[in-house]
C-alpha cells in the first residue's frame, strides 16, 4: 500500500518470519543501499513476537493437494 503526498511517500510491507524467532531476545538487521537506508540493527523480543504469533493466519491458504 501507498500513501502520501507526491513529494513524501509511504510503503507498507507485513513481514513474513520463518522459522518463528526464538522465544528470547534476538537482533534483527535491515539494510537497502538502493533505498539510502544504511545497516540499521535492533533488538527484539521474541518472547512477544512468539505471543502474538498465535493470532496470525495464513495469507494464502494451502495450495489443494493433488490425489
């Protein structure tokens, strides 16, 4: 999704992790040269990720299996 005005935009992405985290604290690092965003690093808490994960639900559901 897109929004914003011409001169300032904004991209909205969900984030797909897989394997699940593990239940601690883990660092996740992002980087896009192309995109002027340099290596940025932080902590996250896989405890919470593993919680709210239990509320998540495919976005494509299973493809039908062949017989």
């Amino acid at each position: 999704m897109r929004s914003g005005s011409e001169d300032d935009s904004v991209i909205t992405m969900g984030l797909w992790l897989w394997p699940s985290p593990p239940r601690e604290a883990f660092e996740l690092g992002v980087e896009w040269p192309a995109g002027g965003i340099e290596l940025s690093i932080v902590t996250l808490d896989g405890a919470i990720i593993g919680s709210a994960a239990q509320w998540s639900v495919p976005y494509w559901p299973d493809s039908p299996k062949s017989e």
